[in-house]
C-alpha cells in the first residue's frame, strides 16, 4: 500500500510579508554590549561597570558582605 502524496499547498502568508518579519525580529533583538572585564564573557545589560551578570552579582555580594563586617578591635 502506498502513502497518497499530497499536492503543494499553496502558502498563507506571501513571502515579502515573511521576510519584513524576519528582519522585524533581528533588529529587535539586543546588540552584544562587549565583553566583561574580568572573566570576558557577554555584559549584562544593565551593567554600568561592563561586567557579566555573574561577576556583577559577585560584586555586589561582596559589598553587602564588607558593610556587614564589624571593624577589629584594638
């Protein structure tokens, strides 16, 4: 028995309308910002400094960690 090939169908959306759609979505998609400063991975978007989001996070972990500590006495 064999499988009954259907004919072309013919497409739903016109090809030019299909192409503006595509190029819609890459020049909504986020340019690369450059490269983090200490490990050069992506920069996250919101960062100021130029870092990833992982060693902006460490930063950030580390300042709360400083504020937190008691100074030494004498």
């Amino acid at each position: 028995m064999k499988k009954k090939i259907n004919p072309p169908q013919t497409p739903v959306v016109s090809k030019e309308i299909l192409e503006q759609a595509k190029l819609a979505l890459q020049s909504d998609r986020l340019k690369p910002l450059g490269n983090c400063k200490v490990c050069g991975f992506e920069v996250a978007p919101n960062s100021a400094e130029g870092l990833c989001w992982v060693c902006r996070r460490l930063k950030i972990s580390a300042w709360r960690d400083s504020d937190h500590q008691m100074p030494a006495q004498e």
